[in-house]
C-alpha cells in the first residue's frame, strides 16, 4: 500500500435529527459504528435506493458511518459552480482533510489512520445528489439551478463514505496518514 499523509481541517457532528447538515466541533471518540449522536451512526443501517440489490428496509452493514470530503475537492465543486464556498456542512460531512486532492478516487479497501490509533476503511465514493445541492442553493439565492448543477459539478469529487475499523478519538488538526489500497487481483 502507497503511504501519504493529509491533514483534518474540520471534525463535524450531524446531531439535529431534522437536517443532515453537520456543524463542528474539535474532536470526536471514533466508536464502531462511527460518531455516537450522528444521524448515520451504527454498525448497520436499512437498506436504501444506494442498495437496490436488497429489497428497501432490509438490514445490512453500515458502510456509511463516516463520510470524508477534500479541500480540494470543494474548492473545484466551487468553482464550477461559479459561488465562492461549498461548506462541508452543506454536505452531511463528518471530515474534512486537506492534502489528499484527489480524495473521491481512494480506492476501496484503503485505510485513514489516526494518531490516537483510530482507523477508517473507505468503503467507496459518496454519490452526489440533489439534498446537498438544496442546501447550497439556500446560500447562492443569486445563482440558479444549484441543487441539479451539484450533482454533475459533484461527481468524482462528492468524497467517501468509510466505516471505523479501529476506535479512538480523533480531532481537528490531527495529521493522518492515508494507505492508498492499490493492490492488483491476478485474477482479473
């Protein structure tokens, strides 16, 4: 696995049951099943329409616990478009990092890992949808479209979802290290 190392810029909490919107806060206990209080805490969840596979409400494994976007990221989401700032916030994030530009494409299988000793697995892109674009369009009343534009401005850079495969806690400004999985199956 590929080392290189990113910095948290933001630790945020979805803890209103009305909004996904996250505010933050300047550490958090990683616990499995992600951050106690967030509304996507727990070790598994109901499937949805991101599990067509399993019929609606059935039981399954939480692999969104933690959802992580990039500086960077948002910063091109930004651009393209045309409004100054894309919050973290506006997007349900539990993480924000910097120093990783490319976070979207983390493979599956790779691993953040904390000084405390906490660890996340990726467990795959976060597929953009219209609700964060409806929440940055509350911002940009002069902009139009928002909440549709998003979702295309947002592919490939809408960050991941990750799973705690290690407790402990964890804060704002900590440096992590990122195991880029880039292993390759012969068998493919």
């Amino acid at each position: 696995m590929e080392k290189v190392w990113a910095n948290i810029n933001a630790v945020l909490i979805a803890d209103d049951p009305k909004t996904f919107v996250t505010r933050r806060i300047s550490e958090t206990n990683l616990e499995f099943g992600g951050i106690r209080g967030d509304r996507h805490f727990g070790i598994t969840s109901k499937a949805d329409s991101r599990q067509p596979m399993y019929p609606r409400g059935t039981e399954i494994l939480n692999r969104r616990q933690i959802t992580i976007v990039s500086v960077e990221e948002l910063d091109r989401i930004a651009e393209e478009l045309g409004v100054e700032a894309v919050l973290p916030e506006w997007l349900g994030a539990n993480l924000l990092i910097t120093g990783y530009p490319e976070l979207t494409k983390l493979p599956m299988g790779s691993r953040i890992l904390f000084k405390s000793g906490a660890g996340l697995i990726c467990m795959g892109e976060n597929q953009p949808c219209t609700l964060p674009g409806d929440e940055i369009q509350k911002h940009f009343d002069d902009h139009e479209k928002l909440s549709i534009r998003f979702v295309r401005a947002g592919y490939k850079r809408r960050g991941i979802v990750c799973a705690v495969e290690s407790p402990g806690i964890i804060h704002e400004n900590d440096e992590v290290q990122i195991l880029v999985n880039n292993f390759k199956n012969p068998m493919q």
